[in-house]
C-alpha cells in the first residue's frame, strides 16, 4: 500500500509559503508516497487553493505524487478550470493526480452563490467537457492550443463515499476511485471497495484518515468513521485492517510534519 498525507496544517489562518515548502519536502525526505490537498472555501477557515499548492509541493520535491482529495468540481466554470488543471500537470511533469468530487458541504456553495442540489449533475456533465478540452477538440468552436507535454491531462479519481452511481463509473471510465475515512465506516469502506473491483477497477484510495495517537482508544463501530484515532498499537491493527482491503493507497492526516510525529506514524504503517 502507497502511504500518502494530506496537507492539513492546524494552524490554518497563519499558512505561509515556507510552511508548505517544509511540508512538502520533509514527507518527501521521510519516505512518504504523496502529498495531498484539500478542497474547502465557506467553512470558517481556510485552505490554499489545492492546484496551486500542489504546483508548489512538485516544484520543490523531485520524486513524491501530488494530487487533490478532493477539488470540488461544480465550484468552478469549466473552461477556466480546465485551463488552470492543464497548467498544474504541465508544472508536475507527470507527478499530477487529480481527485475531483461534487462537494458534500453546502456552505462552500453557499458562499459562491451555487445551488448545493444541482452540484451531480454539473460534475456529470463537466469532466466529459475537461477531457475535451484537454485533447484539444473544440468546444464552443474555440480549443485552448493544448501543450504537447500536458495532451489529455492528468488521471482523473473519482471522490465518492455514498452513493452507488459514481463508484462503477470510477471504475469504467476514470482512473481511480476515492473514498472517503472522515465519512465512512470500515464497513462502508469494505463494501465500497468491493463494488469497485466487481466492476473492474483498478486504483482505489482512502483519503482523509484522522490520526490522534494521543486520544482515548474507543471501538469502531458501524457508526464510526475510520480513523487512527487511538493507540499505536491499535492504530498498527486498524493500518493493516486496511491493507487486508486491498486499497492501493492511503492518505492519512497527520497533525503535524515534525521528525517526532513522522517517526512514531512510520512504526504504525511500516515505512
């Protein structure tokens, strides 16, 4: 199992360029597999935009993943966003994954004025327009002169943790699947990964695991989220409950990038 982060910093307001820089390099010099960012804008605090920090995590590393879990697709115009994509994986040179969901938080579409219900079926209808865009075909009769380099785009992972449609349709016309561990119980993600394997597919990946090695162990339940919340030696338990899945990669969030944090989360999973 590929073992990735998800870049996640507790202090959220006081972000700074060397603070993702470090971050970026230090899992990177750990022996990580990928860094990963997150999609959030109306919820009280905030992120870096997840493109353009996943363009600044591959310019200052040289062999890790980069990638989104998950951009919220139906938040932006298409072609604009196809554009801003295309700039993303020319600037990683191949180390681009993109992870794209219609959203689940209502208050992001709140507060760029979207309508939350609709947010389905403008991602249905968007990402056959990205991959257009991307092959150089027209669209409006206009093209955006695709760079040779970025023909195509990046691979596209399909974020679903509920429902039934998107799952098969990761594994048929996309590159992967994502589910979520903040929203889903060992149960959900064994049912999940099931589902897409009948239905042929091949990457999957579990993103946004909590981590809190110094939290009160308790049970998981089939109310629980799957999380590390626990003691080292349960989280160990729970790490290879996961890989006994079959998920090809696991994205966790640690809540810091520190030596001492990095080494105790590497005798859990083994790097």
């Amino acid at each position: 199992m590929r073992i990735g982060l998800g870049f996640l910093p507790e202090d959220r307001q006081n972000l700074t360029r060397s603070v993702l820089v470090q971050s970026a390099k230090a899992v990177e010099a750990a022996g990580y597999d990928g860094l990963w960012f997150f999609d959030a804008m109306g919820r009280g605090d905030i992120l870096p935009d997840p493109l353009i920090a996943a363009t600044l995590a591959a310019s200052v590393t040289e062999k890790i993943e980069v990638g989104t879990c998950i951009l919220q697709i139906p938040l932006r115009r298409p072609v604009d966003l196809a554009h801003r994509i295309l700039t993303t994986h020319l600037m990683c040179e191949g180390r681009f994954s993109l992870g794209v969901g219609a959203g689940s938080t209502k208050t992001d579409f709140d507060f760029a004025g979207l309508d939350f219900s609709q947010r389905m079926a403008d991602m249905e209808q968007t990402l056959p327009l990205l991959q257009q865009i991307w092959r150089n075909e027209p669209v409006n009769g206009l093209t955006l002169s695709v760079w040779p380099e970025a023909h195509g785009g990046p691979p596209i992972l399909i974020g679903s943790w509920a429902g039934k449609t998107w799952i098969p349709k990761a594994a048929k016309e996309y590159n992967g699947w994502i589910a979520s561990g903040a929203k889903s119980t060992y149960g959900k993600l064994q049912d999940g990964i099931g589902r897409y394997r009948a239905a042929g597919g091949k990457r999957a990946i579990v993103t946004n695991i909590q981590i809190d090695f110094t939290a009160p162990t308790q049970e998981l339940t089939d109310d629980t989220p799957f999380n590390l919340r626990c003691d080292t030696d349960t989280a160990r338990e729970r790490y290879l409950r996961l890989v006994e899945l079959g998920y090809d990669d696991a994205i966790f969030v640690l809540p810091d990038f520190k030596p001492a944090t990095l080494d105790q989360f590497a005798k859990v999973v083994g790097k």
